[in-house]
C-alpha cells in the first residue's frame, strides 16, 4: 500500500472532482431557496391563517433517531382547504382530529405554526452555506493545480 492513491490533476477523475464540486454546489443552493420561502415567510408572519387538522402521524427512524410529523389538511379562515400538507414548527404531541392555529404562505405542501420561531431557517441556512462553500472550492481546486503547473 505504500503512498496512496494520488489524484492525477490532468486527467478525468480531477475534472470530475471539480465537476462534482459545482453540481452539489449548485443543488445546496437550489434547495435552500426552495425550502426556505415558505418558511421565511412564516417566521415574518406572512400569509394566509386557518386551522390545521391532525389526521396522521408519519414516523422514521428507531431509537434516539426517531423523528415524527404530522400531515393533515389545512382549511383557510376565508374558506377553502388542502389536504395533505405537513404541520411545521407546531404541536408535535397532536392527536387525531385535533385543530391548531395554522398560516399557509403557499410554499407547497407545509403551513406553519403562527408562532413559528427563525430555528426552522437553520436547515436551509446550512444547505445554503454548504452549497457557496463547494461552488468557491471549485475555482480554488481549479486555480490551486494552475498554479503548481506554471
């Protein structure tokens, strides 16, 4: 096993690293803005106010690593309702058919607690933060191997 495998920098696994660099980049990014609207919006206030109906609780995981939502159906104070959609930063000790207070700020299938707190914005943030971070990898890889060449 003596020195290891050594990436050639003229050769496809360099440009496939770099090419890789950007494409999770850009995907940390994209997700970030996707999932971080709605949840924007609420943690200001935005949006439409209702009620939430608790109707299944969906669990993952075992243990320690055990983690639940609950989906249910949204109906808007001005009428109008949509079922399916996931309860965010509310009560996750619900029962079946119990309502809370909800906000839909038409970020898909979430509406948000009312009193939602600017926790809720970590996750994005840190898709956000880890997406920049692999896009300005890229170029120094790229400007780093330049450099050693000339």
């Amino acid at each position: 096993m003596g020195e290891g495998y050594r990436v050639r920098e003229d050769g496809f696994a360099f440009w496939a690293l770099v090419g890789a660099l950007v494409v999770l980049g850009v995907a940390g990014v994209a997700v970030a803005g996707v999932v971080s609207g709605g949840r924007w919006d609420a943690v200001r206030g935005k949006g439409e106010a209702g009620v939430f109906r608790f109707e299944e609780r969906v669990c993952s995981g075992v243990g320690q690593n055990r983690s639940c939502r609950w989906t249910g159906t949204f109906s808007a104070e001005r009428g109008g309702s949509r079922g399916g959609v996931e309860l965010v930063g509310g009560d996750v000790e619900g029962a079946q058919g119990k309502t809370v207070p909800a906000v839909d700020t038409g970020s898909g299938k979430e509406v948000f607690d009312p009193g939602i707190s600017w926790t809720v914005m970590i996750g994005p943030a840190a898709w956000g933060i880890g997406g920049a971070a692999l896009l300005v990898a890229a170029p120094v890889v790229v400007v780093r191997r330049r450099r050693k060449a000339g």
